[in-house]
C-alpha cells in the first residue's frame, strides 16, 4: 500500500461537476493497493499517517499530528501509484489490485482512519474520473510505502 500524503490549507474532490468531498487545514491523501495488501498495512498505515507529526507547533516547528492539530482528511484512490516506468513510455499497472479487491481495501482503510480520527474524513469516488483541487501548505509531501516500514 503506497500512500502519497499532502498538508493542505484547503482540499477538495469533484466528480461530473458535483462537490465530493471539501476540507481546510489537513491532509489530502492518495492512496494506491496491491494485491499483496492486507488489514496489516491497512492498521499500520493509517496509525502512522493519523500520528505524523507534520503541522506547526505553536512554535512554527513541525511537531504537531493530524489527530493533536484537529486537522480534517480526504483519502482519494489511485491506482497510478502503482505505475512501473522500467520499460517503453506507458506506464504499466499489473502491481495496482484490481477492483474487487481494492475496493473493500480502500473502505476498509477509511473506516480505519476515522476510527484513529475520532471523525468523519472526506473521500472520492472510488474508481471515478476526479477532479481533486488542493493548496499544498509549506509544500509538504510525504510518500510512505507499507512494503518499506523498516
């Protein structure tokens, strides 16, 4: 499980021209499955990205979490995370699962954060041409990877 996570002023997700999902200050994650991907990556990986400390302190250091700095998340899919560029131009996504087993993955892992939350996150449509609108604040952009947790 891959998850490209940004700090945001402001994040927002449309489908067709129809608001999905709007937050303020917090972080707009884009998360990618594997077929090797389980409930571990899913537990490990959302304990990790709720207790990041990457948000300003009162001091302006980064030192505060999702969860202390009460921030709102959105978690969209996106299966190009799992894009391999070894060969040729087009990208190759034989790594991204498939639907029917990505699917309850990425629902699981909403749940799964929202319980490390304590509320509610904004999601996209799984599976759906997005249109996802964001103001990186700092610029901060972190990729973790659950294969690479050592």
């Amino acid at each position: 499980m891959k998850a490209v996570i940004q700090r945001v002023s402001r994040a927002s997700v449309e489908v067709d021209d129809v608001l999905i999902s709007k937050i303020e200050a917090g972080l707009l994650i884009f998360l990618g499955i594997e077929n090797e991907d389980s409930t571990v990556d899913i537990e490990w990986l959302s304990r990790k990205i709720a207790n990041l400390r990457i948000f300003n302190d009162e001091n302006g250091v980064m030192n505060t979490s999702l969860i202390e700095s009460k921030g709102d998340a959105i978690i969209v899919s996106q299966f190009t995370l799992h894009a391999s560029t070894k060969k040729g131009n087009r990208p190759s996504y034989l790594k991204a699962a498939k639907p029917e087993i990505s699917t309850p993955l990425y629902e699981k892992f909403i749940e799964r954060l929202q319980n490390d939350l304590g509320k509610p996150v904004g999601t996209g449509v799984f599976g759906a041409d997005m249109k996802v609108d964001l103001l990186n604040d700092g610029p901060v952009t972190i990729i973790i990877d659950t294969k690479h947790k050592d």
